[in-house]
C-alpha cells in the first residue's frame, strides 16, 4: 500500500492536477470574446416618479489643458493624477435623465443627434432609450437646459422629422434668441448655430419659455445658472418626499471645475459669470444636501456635492439595483 507520504504517490497527484489545470484553462481559453456591453439605462424610483437615465454616448472632449482654462498644466496634472483621471482627455458623459411621473413622460436634453463634431462615439440616444423600453413617440415634453449641441441636437432627423414627434419643447428664451441669431453666434461656432437652428426652429410653434423660479411642469422648478450660455437653466424636481437637482452643464468636470470652482471652461459664453453661478448653486446644493444629476459626469451622473476648502468634491452615490 502507498501511504500518504509516499514521493510516488505526491508526483501522481500534482501531475494529474497540473493536467486538469492545463484541460481547464485550455477550455477557457476557447469561449470567444463578446466585444459587446451591456445596455446602457439606469432606472430608480424619484418619490412617486420613476426615473431612467439613458446615454446619448460618451464624448471625449480632447486635452484638458486646452479646454479648462486658469490652472497651471502642473497643477491641472496634480489634480487629475490623485483622482486616476487621464492628463491627455477629458472623456464627458451624456446622462439624458427621461422622469415618468405617472401623467408626463418628460426627456431632459437630447444629446448631438447626427452630429459628430466630437467623434462618432455619440448620437445613441435613440438607441439607449429603445434599450430601456422607452418609446420617443411617448415622450410628452423636451425640457432643454442650453442650446448648445450636444443638448438640443436630438431633436430632430436629418430628414426634416421630429424625434419627439408628440412633445412640447421648453428652454429658456434667452438661449433661443442667442443661438438662432447668426448675428450673435461667434463664426467659430458656426456648427453650434447650425445645430441650434435645425433642432429649435422647426419647433418653434411648439416651444414654451420657461422663466427663472417658475414651475412649468408639475414638481420641475427652472433655476436660472447663466455663464455657460446667456441662458442656461438647471432643475429641480421633486416628487414626494424626494428632489433631484439635474444641473446640466453647471459643472464639465467632477474634479477639474469642483475642486478649484472658479477654474474657467473653453465654451463658456461669459467664463466669469459662469464660475460664479457654479459657486454659489453648489454652495445652495451642498449645504441642502441635495442630491444631483449631472449631464457629463461619469455614469449615470448621480452623487452629491459636498464643501471641500474653497472648492467642493463629487461623492457618486450607489447605483441602486433593485427598484
């Protein structure tokens, strides 16, 4: 008989596991790639309304050093470094949250639709909200926080129909007026004027104007946060006991415009005024500690703001997986 000991015994048994160990990896190693991700929506309950966060794609904006402007390239490095962020682009998000509120079905922001000015990684709107169950011909009301096009670009086909067919469209007049005049759209920004007058003329016997404080919808406040346009408009919604501040583009970037506020954004309309809104609404967001959904943050763009020294830091909140 081989006892337990045995060297006979010992080789037998590692060489029979060093056998089973090359069969199982092997067969491992045959299952093929699936090169696919998962879909991309997120769906919580918001008091009595159920909320659905869909992608219109991310958007890779390019060098952060060229588009977020006043930090020195040391001190912006330093920043993105301690958060493992990339020094050479800035990869933005589009977090379209669509609120069902059991008599409203309401899309906030459309993504760039067909445009592809910063790659073709975008445009999926239509897409993701198909993955979601989420009909476009149910949508009742576009609410747009800015005419800038990656907000209002989903509006409407190449072919002259509408996405939404059965919407009202809201923004604020402001942002209308600006960016649907060639005469007050600089020419670098001749896309962002074509894009606006595609998307919003068509429309215009269905657009409302908003105005700031006002509840156009029921439990959507307009809040005006001018600077990145001479319009632009965040909300807050409630339902229930529940409120969710979606801030559209108040902040690009959860380290680079948060930790120093005052840090400037390239496409900015009036770069001061806009620092300054972000300031003083993260500071009303973080002291009532308000939870946010922000348009470019890492997916889905929900967490809070919190006061950190003389800026303040984004805590993303737990994804909730079962409603």
């Amino acid at each position: 008989m081989i006892g337990p000991q045995d060297p006979a015994r010992r080789r037998l048994m590692l060489g029979a596991a060093s056998a089973f160990a090359v069969a199982a990896a092997g067969a491992h190693a045959k299952a093929p790639m699936l090169g696919t991700q998962s879909p991309t929506f997120y769906r919580f309950k918001l008091g009595d309304a159920e909320a659905t966060i869909v992608s219109d794609g991310p958007l890779p904006l390019g060098d952060p050093h060229a588009n977020f402007l006043g930090l020195s390239t040391a001190e912006m490095d330093e920043q993105l470094r301690r958060n493992f962020l990339p020094l050479s682009n800035a990869l933005l998000e589009q977090n379209v949250l669509i609120l069902n509120t059991g008599s409203r079905l309401i899309l906030f922001d459309t993504g760039m639709g067909s445009l592809q000015l910063f790659g073709p990684t975008t445009g999926r709107l239509l897409q993701t909200m198909k993955q979601a169950g989420i009909d476009p011909k149910d949508i009742d009301a576009v609410v747009m926080s800015h005419a800038h096009v990656d907000h209002c670009g989903g509006c409407m086909a190449d072919d002259g129909s509408r996405h939404f067919p059965n919407a009202q469209y809201y923004i604020s007049e402001a942002d209308f007026q600006f960016w649907t005049d060639p005469g007050k759209v600089p020419q670098t920004m001749g896309a962002f004027l074509d894009t606006a007058r595609k998307n919003l003329l068509p429309n215009r016997d269905r657009l409302v104007f908003f105005k700031d404080g006002q509840e156009f919808l029921p439990g959507i406040q307009a809040l005006s946060a001018p600077g990145h346009t001479v319009g632009h408009t965040i909300f807050m919604i409630s339902s229930g006991r529940d409120s969710l501040c979606y801030i559209a583009d108040l902040a690009h970037h959860p380290v680079l415009l948060l930790e120093k506020p005052l840090t400037e954004f390239l496409y900015d309309t009036d770069p001061k005024q806009s620092a300054q809104t972000r300031v003083r609404m993260l500071t009303m967001l973080a002291e009532r500690r308000i939870p946010i959904l922000a348009y470019h943050f890492a997916w889905p763009g929900i967490g809070h703001v919190a006061k950190a020294g003389d800026g303040f830091r984004y805590v993303p909140e737990a994804m909730r997986m079962v409603l």
